[in-house]
C-alpha cells in the first residue's frame, strides 16, 4: 500500500509526464492518494488524467499547506515596533518578505517605487528577508535615488512576523517564472492574508489558485501596472478595506493549519481501513 503527499514545492520534473509520479503509476503502483497544490494547474489535471487512465481518480484529494490562524490574524499596528524597523507610522507600507533574488522579482518592487515617487505618492516599501542580489539590490534603490522609500529589515524571528504584516497596507510577491521554476505556493502570501493584509501578485505558477478573488495580480515583471495598482489601492481605501475582509475570509476557509492537517488525518485514516 503506498500513500503518495506530495509537497507545495513539487515540480514538473515530478508531477509531468514521465515524472516520479507517471513512474509509480506505469509500474503498477497502488497509489490511494495524492494530496498537493501543484506548481501549475495544468500539472495538476495531468497528474488527475493519469490516475483516471487507471480508474482511479477519486484517490485524488488536494489539501493545501497552512499558518495557524489564530497567530496570524489581524490585529493594531505596533508602531513602536515599526519605528525598531525603521518605518514610518504615517506613510502608506508595502510590505515584501522572502527571498532578495531575481526570480522573486525584487527589483520590480524599485522600478514601481521610482513610477509612484515620480507620481508624488508618499509610500514606503518595506524589503524584510535577504538574499544574493542584496547588495546588488540596495545599490540599485542607492542609484535610482529612492533611499527615502524603502526600509531593509534583516531576517525578523518567526514569532514576531505577524507583528510585521498588522503594519502594511499591502503585502506584495512580484515572482518571476523561468524555464526551470514557477512560484509553488508563497507562504508568505497565506500569512499576509490571514492577518488581513490585501495581496498584490504576480499571475504565475499557483498565486492565482491561492490569491483566488481576494487580491490582485498583475503580468509578471509589468512594474508599471504593479505601479497603477498600487496607485488604486492608495487612493480607493474603500477597496482596501473590502479586500482586507476577502484575504482574511479566505485565509480562514483554505489555509487554516489546523484544519488542513485534520483533514490529512482524514485522508490517513482512509487509506488505512
């Protein structure tokens, strides 16, 4: 009997044709399920046509990774704890927490500030997370000018982020795909979420499947539209305040850690009657 979970960060390499997965399926294997949010969606139907190739397409159950929401949930803005950071209380704060490397798209988040400094919008862009292109990164922000718009925070302690995403307006993952990766999943946009946050991504890889219809997503590296989006969202707080209800409404209904891996016992059970 095997029990096949396949992690948020599978790849192609496992889940298309002639992947690990088509290897367990042509050799016989008595796959019960498959529990997993796949890179791409596509990905995903191929993996569910395999199985219903071998008639067993109703082993298949999909369950997301989750944060524990009674953590990450919206709550006052600790300004002391912004100002620690080095962020200011009255401006409007788009945060960015995870990787400082090009296929995470960070240097679209400079290009858009230098489009919304230029516009005279009074906004900061916190950047919490490290990376290769760090140095890289600050000279870049150095050059354009735009030292003013953006703060840098070193690796924050997990148990202090949620503090972090209570102080942005809006939590932004501009990832870039390539030939060999797409965004699996982001974390950090479940996280942001769950606190209440609005979401602005990137339309790649699996943001689409976990933003849903309660954030916004734009062409991946388009730093002008990143740009106008965020020039909406400043000006319609109405809009904000709306998405700030949608992220968290749906950060409880799908990526509730608690009841995720309740519902992966269930699946255990299942398999082991």
């Amino acid at each position: 009997m095997n029990i096949l979970v396949l992690s948020p960060h599978t790849d192609d390499g496992e889940l298309g044709a002639g992947g690990t997965i088509a290897r367990f399926l042509e050799e016989g294997s008595d796959v019960h399920y498959v529990a997993f949010s796949a890179p791409r969606p596509e990905l995903k139907e191929e993996c569910i046509r395999s199985l219903k190739m071998l008639r067993t397409e109703e082993k298949v159950v999909s369950i997301y990774p989750g944060v524990d929401i009674s953590r990450f949930k919206p709550g006052p803005k600790d300004v002391d704890f912004g100002r620690q950071l080095g962020m200011s209380s009255d401006r409007f704060t788009v945060l960015y927490v995870g990787q400082f490397v090009s296929w995470k798209g960070v240097y679209n988040l400079v290009y858009a500030g230098k489009i919304l400094k230029e516009a005279k919008r009074d906004v900061q862009f916190v950047l919490v997370g490290s990376g290769a292109q760090n140095e890289t990164l600050q000279k870049l922000i150095r050059y354009a000018a735009l030292e003013d718009c953006f703060v840098f925070g070193d690796s924050i302690p997990y148990h202090n982020l949620e503090r972090l995403y209570q102080l942005a307006d809006v939590f932004v993952l501009p990832s870039l795909p390539s030939m060999a990766w797409q965004e699996q999943f982001g974390m950090v946009l479940a996280e942001a979420m769950a606190c209440g946050v609005p979401v602005l991504a990137s339309n790649t890889g699996s943001i689409p499947e976990v933003v849903g219809d309660a954030g916004l997503l734009f062409p991946p590296g388009n730093f002008w539209e990143l740009a106008e989006k965020l020039k909406y969202l400043m000006e319609n707080r109405g809009i904000l305040n709306e998405l700030r209800e949608k992220v968290r409404k749906r950060a409880v209904e799908k990526f509730d850690a608690q009841k995720n891996a309740e519902k992966i016992l269930e699946v255990y059970h299942e398999v082991c009657r």
